[in-house]
C-alpha cells in the first residue's frame, strides 16, 4: 500500500490587533433582527492563532458564557425567556445560533485590516525630574522611556511598572512609550534604588538601577498631655513627624535621659511617662526613618515643660552610737516617716536585704561584725514614689580573718608539717585574747591541736581540707580551706627502648616514673652519669639519645628518678633489650657445585651469613627471572632454597639477599650451567654408534659390489711377517677367489703379484703406462708352516700392508721402486722364538 500524506491546511490570515466589533449599551436589548452599535475595541482578550480561536468559540458554546459579541446573545437570551414558544425554539435552534456567532467573530477577525506584529525593544531608561538628588518637599517625577522598533501599522500595549528597592510601586498599560510616576513632597522615605521593567506580548525589558536621594527631614513636635503633674502621676506625650512617610522609630527623652523608644508605621507615636523628679521636667523626642537598614535621623523636637509637685511626705534614718564603730559593739538603726498620719510602710535596707519593715517607724539593733559595714537605707512609697534616706556605716575588725598556715607548704610522704592559725591587726585585745581551733574536713582535731597549733605527718592519711576558727569576745571567724596533699616520692623507674637497638648506630633510651612532678630523670652508664632531664607533664617520658659499641654494653644502662626539691631517689633496674648487629656479606653455595648440575637434577642454593642478628629474611634470585625465586624468614644465619628439577633454561646467574632490622646484603653471584642429563648423552652415544655401524655397512656393501666387477686375475706378493723367513708368497687371485668373496672383497684385475721376469715386467708395465698410480689393500690369510718345530707357534694376527704403486714406465727401462706390503694375517702359528 501506498502512504500518502494529509494535505496541508490553507493558511490563515494573520488576525489583527484591532477590530470593529458589535457591543451593547447598559440596559439595551435587542429583538430578533436588530443590529448592535459597532465599536473599535481593541481585541486583547480574543485568541490571535486561528486554532486557539476556535477553541475559545467551543469553550464559550459550552459555558455559555458571553464574549465579546456574546452580549448580544445575553440580551436575546432573556428575550426568549419572555415566551414559552419562544423559549422552545431558542432551545432547538441554540447551537446553530451560537455558530453563527463564531462565524461572525472569524469573519470580523480575518476580514479586518491585518498587522503583522513584528517589534523589538532597543532601550529602556529610567530618569528623574528635576534630578536624583534634592531635598525634602521636592516635587519628583520618575520617568520610563522605551524604544521600541516596530513594523508600520503596529501600535504595541506598553506594560510598565516601576520598582523600589525591589519592591513594585507603581505599574501601567498604555500605547504610550513613555510612563510617568509622580512623587509629590518628596520626603527621605522616597529615597532609594528605582528601577523600570517593560512588557510586550512577552518580550522583556529592564532599565539600569538609579538611586533617588531625598535629603532633609521635619522637626518633629512633641506634645503633652498636661503640663503640671502630682509627683507619682503619668503624662501621656506624643511625637509628630508631618508629611513624613516610612518607618519610623520615635525616641522620648525626659532632660538627657532616654524614657520610651516607640516604632511605627505613621507619623505620630504617644507613650506614658512617670516622672519622678519633682519641679520642672523638660521633655523632647527624635525620631528614625528606616531605609535598607541605615537609620535616618531627625532632628530633635523642640522640649515640651512638665512640672512635679512633690508629695509633702519624708523618710529619716538614724544611727547610733556613730557611723564608725568596732566589732562586738552594739549598734541600733531606726528608720521614721515624716507624715501626718504616718500610716505609710516604711522599710530598713541594707544592701539587697530588708533588715526590718513596718508602718510609720522601724528599728533594728545587732553586735556589730565586719560584714556588716556598708550602706543602711530608709524607704517608704507613696502612690508608686519612692522617699528615702541613706548613710553609710563602716565596722573596724575585731582582729583580721584568721589564717592557716602549713609549714612547709608542700612535704613528701613521710615528712612532718606543722599546721598554726593566726590573725592580725587586733583593735582593743591582745593576741592572748583570741582563741584558735584546727579543723579537719570540718571536724575538730582534739589531739595535738593547742591553741592553733599541730603537727601532721604527710601521707595518704593527712591528705584533707584544712581550715582555723578564731574567736574573741562573741566574734568568731573562718580561715578559708586549704586543700593538703602530700607529695609522692619518685617510684622506681621503668626503663626501656621503644625501637631495635642496632649495633653502633644511635637509639633512644626511655624512663618513667610515677611520683609528684616535676621528676628529673638522670641516665647512667655502668656508673657513669651521661644525661639528665627534668619532666614537667605526668603522661612525658625521658628520653635519652645515646649509641653502643659491643653487644654487651646494652645492660650497664640505668635511670635515676628524683623528685624536685627531695633528696629521695630511685634507680631503674638495668636495661633490657635486644641488640641487633649488622648482618655480614652472605655466601651462596650450592649442591650440587655449580659446574656439576645436570638438567632434572635438583638443585639446593643455600645462604649463609658469617654474623648478624635474626631473625634473617632470605631472598633467591636469578638473573634470568625478575622476580624473587623464594623468600623466608628464619631464625638461624642459614637458610637454604631447592629448585626441585632444573632445566637448561635454568642457567644463569644466582645469588641471594639476606635482610635484618640493621641492614640489608646481597651475596656474590654464582653462575650454573646446566648440563645436558647422562641418559640423553647415552642415548646419543647410541645413536652415533649406530650411524657409524650403517655406515660401515654401507661402504663394505658398495666395496663387495666394486670387486665382483673385475674380471682380471690378480696376483699378490706377499711378504711373510716373520723376520726369519725369506719366503715370497705368490697368490693369484681371480674373480672367482673364493676366500676373498667370503670376505666381501671386489677383486678385479690387480697390479699386486709375484715379481716377475724382466721381459713380463714390461709387458705389464706397458698394459699399464697409462694408468694413474693406485694403491689397494688386501687382507691375506698365512698358511701355518710345514715344520712346527722350525718355528715356534704363537696365536695373534699380525697385519701387514701390502702398498704397490705403478707409475708409467718407459718400454726399454724398467726401475724396480721396491714393494710396500701391508697385510692382515689371521692365522694361529705360533710367534718366533729368538
């Protein structure tokens, strides 16, 4: 099947912004066929896009909610209502109705004059009239222009607001490019960051920030509401600030003393004052304009005159027998309201406690102490006023706060201290008058304790809260607590190293002790003092730097712990620790010896190092690998490593690597080689022997086969190889020699012969003058001698070489080169006898 595309609908014409469309007057119906008036409304609220359009008709057909012609169909609405019949057909011909009236609004949109609306905003500026800073009062205008580039015919809705301080305070729509906002009196409230926002049909537009500045603010006006006042009385006073915008907040001021703060919103603020000075009060108030947190002030009002009448009413103290006076004296106070009739409460005050309290009168006696010198007070109220009178008393000690005393102020366990109580400067006794008692967690200490006086022996058992009471003539006072704890003597210090201790190289020596700081530490070296130190900080160590030379010179290390200010002393046990000495240069042997390992053999690397410390870490490489062939740890100086079955890939370069907390070695290298395994080399062995036996075989089989070919007899001169016999054996061989074809010999014709005659000589030497030289050899069997007694038998094989080399000869001359003979003779005769 063929697709096939839906085709594209016919473009709508562009609506246009402005149109004649059909309204109603107030009040006007309209019967069927009338026509309503006609007016330029602009179309702002109709859909523009013809799709939005006919779903804005839908939506007014289904609500039945009239729009912009829909007034009409209002009014005819409630025409029908009039008539049922009417009503009825209004009914069935509804919907078709409501089309037409689409249609129309389609026809009254398209067929009016269409704008294309194409606009863009250039600038946007915000200025003031007459400038951004004046005064107060100052008529201001804030002016927003835009300017806006636009296709002809199109008139653009401006949407201006301007803000302050982020804050809209004023907005409009017009046609107009250009928005005024007016401020008239500008007061400093006015004052701040203006800016302009502009808005067509979804473009945006924002002006740069301007800052407006009003200065200069009114005097604000206090008013009060009564100008005389009793003493005790309220004045209610009011502050004004006219014309003045903002926040405000509103001081009251009574002479220079601040009254009341008030905040508000508007212009004026009240508060009620009591005023408590009697005769004339001057009052004034000032007030704040907020702005963006900074606080603009005012100037301040000028002062409203408030007069206090006082209250014919009095308060008198008294006291006897002075204002100076010693402990134990007696001393009375007496406090009197000056009134008619004296019904008022009256109280007596020292400090912050009433001493005593009635009507008219009040008094009080007591035996003077030291704290109760101070200020005495009168005071009686009368309708919220308060009337008093004050002196002053002051009370000389009887004798001074006693004080205890330890001596010496701090002791070690063990040591005795002395406890006395004292006072001073005595008015009118003796010292003999005064009588001292110690206590003890606020017990008394009956024993040793006379007359402020004991002794105590420090320990865990004198560790307590001390104090004194001295008491003379009915005074007794308290020491203040003392808090007594013994010193602890230095314990026996712990000493040792925190770190391996190498052989000649520098470590750290460690003590500590428990006792009362500070503690000072002092090393030792088999009686030798080689440092000290002196530790403030309970949860500090000593620590001594130091090095040895010989194993052995770890234990002459001792610590010494004495406390500051004691003789006692403590002496550490000596030290502890493992030495660890350098490891020497490690020897790497093998088994088998190097030049003796064979492939599949197991090979034993084994490291040894001739000193150090363990335990020992070894380590096994090969020049052949990167990596370590094995590691252990032991604790011996050897150890050793086994390569199971070795290969020829194996050989190389070995040596291991020995390690300890001193220091680290690498043993010479070792180079194996390994060797082909004896099993293979038989194997070998075998099979070169059997390639020399085949070729053997070959070359006597190719040698049988040469000599079956010949066909001339060949005779063979013989030498026997005994010394004693001059014999010439003669053999004439053929082809058909049996005991040479036994043999496996190729027998041709041959120059090897018995010597002949001169004449055959050189018939054969003429058969032969164009031969090259050869040389043949032949193994002959020795027949055994006729007479065994003539020459004695030996068994053995005795092998002679016959050599017979023919050269070419001249016819008439014949040179006889000699004969070299060699020969095999396997025979049984017995060896000659000398």
């Amino acid at each position: 099947m063929g697709s096939h595309r839906r085709p594209s609908p016919p473009p709508f014409p562009q609506p246009c912004q402005s149109c004649e469309v059909p309204v109603l007057a107030a009040g006007q119906r309209l019967s069927w066929g009338e026509r309503p008036a006609i007016s330029t409304t602009p179309l702002t609220n109709i859909p523009k896009r013809p799709r939005a359009l006919a779903h804005w008709c839908f939506l007014r057909k289904q609500q039945s909610l009239p729009a912009t012609l829909g007034k009409a169909e209002a009014v005819l609405s409630d025409n029908r209502a009039e008539s049922p019949l009417q009503s009825a057909m209004w009914d069935h011909q509804r919907p078709s109705h409501r089309m037409a009236t689409c249609n129309l609004l389609f026809l009254l949109l398209f067929t009016c004059q269409r704008v294309k609306a194409e606009f863009s905003i250039d600038d946007l500026s915000l200025t003031f009239d007459p400038g951004a800073d004046v005064g107060r009062d100052t008529n201001v205008t804030v002016t927003c222009h835009a300017t806006v580039s636009r296709s002809q015919g199109f008139t653009p809705q401006y949407e201006f607001s301007i803000e302050k301080d982020n804050k809209v305070v004023n907005r409009t729509t017009s046609t107009s490019d250009t928005f005024d906002y007016p401020i008239k009196a500008a007061r400093v409230s006015d004052s701040g960051g203006y800016q302009c926002r502009l808005s067509i049909q979804g473009k945006k537009k924002s002006s740069k920030k301007e800052t407006l500045t009003i200065t200069g603010t009114q005097t604000p006006q206090i008013s009060v509401d009564s100008s005389s006042i009793m003493e005790g009385d309220e004045v209610t006073a009011t502050c004004r600030a006219p014309g003045e915008r903002g926040a405000f907040t509103y001081y009251f001021y009574v002479g220079d003393q601040e009254a009341a703060i008030r905040e508000s919103n508007i212009e004026e603020s009240s508060v009620k004052l009591q005023l408590s000075n009697s005769g004339r009060n001057n009052l004034t108030c000032q007030y704040f304009v907020s702005l963006l947190g900074k606080h603009m002030p005012s100037s301040v009002s000028t002062p409203k005159y408030v007069f206090v009448k006082e209250i014919a009413i009095s308060v008198s103290l008294a006291i006897s027998p002075s204002m100076e006076i010693i402990e134990a004296d007696n001393f009375s106070a007496s406090c009197v309201v000056n009134s008619s009739p004296r019904s008022e409460t009256v109280s007596l005050i020292m400090g912050k406690n009433i001493l005593s309290q009635g009507r008219g009168r009040v008094d009080y006696s007591a035996v003077a102490k030291a704290n109760d010198s101070g200020e005495y007070m009168c005071k009686v109220e009368v309708n919220g006023v308060a009337k008093t009178d004050k002196k002053m008393l002051m009370v000389k000690e009887l004798f001074s706060k006693p004080r205890l005393i330890f001596n010496p102020e701090q002791a070690f366990e063990g040591e005795f201290v002395r406890l006395s109580c004292e006072s001073t400067n005595l008015e009118r006794i003796k010292k003999e008058d005064i009588k001292y008692s110690i206590y003890k967690n606020n017990y008394l200490q009956p024993m040793g304790n006379i007359n402020g006086q004991m002794v105590i022996q420090a320990g865990p058992s004198g560790n307590d809260n001390y104090h004194c009471m001295a008491e003379a003539k009915s005074i007794s006072k308290k020491s203040d607590v003392i808090i007594f704890r013994s010193k602890v003597l230095a314990s026996k210090p712990d000493i040792f190293v925190k770190q391996k201790v190498i052989l000649g190289e520098k470590f750290d020596i460690y003590c500590k002790s428990n006792g009362t700081l500070p503690i000072t530490y002092t090393l030792y070296q088999g009686g030798k003092k080689l440092q000290n130190t002196t530790i403030y900080d309970s949860w500090a160590e000593a620590r001594f730097n130091t090095s040895i030379k010989q194993k052995e010179h770890i234990g002459t290390f001792r610590c010494r712990a004495q406390n500051d200010g004691s003789k006692n002393y403590s002496d550490s046990l000596p030290l502890s620790a493992v030495v660890v000495e350098h490891l020497g240069k490690p020897l790497l042997t093998t088994l088998p010896v190097p030049h003796n390992v064979e492939e599949g053999q197991e090979l034993t690397l084994i490291c040894n190092v001739p000193s150090g410390t363990p335990p020992i870490t070894f380590k096994w490489f090969s020049s052949g690998s990167k990596t370590v062939l094995h590691t252990k740890t032991v604790n011996a100086n050897s150890s050793h490593h086994v390569i199971p079955q070795m290969e020829k890939t194996d050989s190389g370069e070995y040596y291991c690597h020995a390690l300890n907390a001193a220091n680290a070695v690498d043993s010479d290298r070792v180079i194996i080689q390994v060797k082909l395994a004896s099993w293979k080399k038989v194997v070998i062995v075998g099979i070169c022997l059997l390639v020399v036996a085949a070729l053997v075989v070959v070359i006597i089989a190719r040698y049988k086969a040469k000599r079956g070919k010949r066909e001339t007899t060949t005779e063979l001169s013989v030498k026997p190889a005994s010394p004693k016999s001059d014999d010439t054996l003669a053999v004439n061989m053929s082809p058909d020699t049996p005991f040479l074809n036994k043999v496996g010999v190729n027998v041709g014709p041959s120059v090897w012969t018995e010597r002949p005659s001169s004449s055959d000589s050189s018939d054969r030497s003429s058969v032969h003058s164009h031969n090259d030289p050869d040389v043949e050899y032949t193994e002959v069997v020795h027949p055994q001698p006729v007479d065994p007694a003539r020459v004695p038998l030996k068994k053995g094989t005795d092998t002679v070489y016959s050599e017979l080399q023919t050269a070419p000869l001249d016819p008439s001359e014949h040179v006889d080169n000699g004969a070299v003979e060699y020969a095999e003779l396997n025979h049984d005769l017995p060896e000659p006898v000398d």
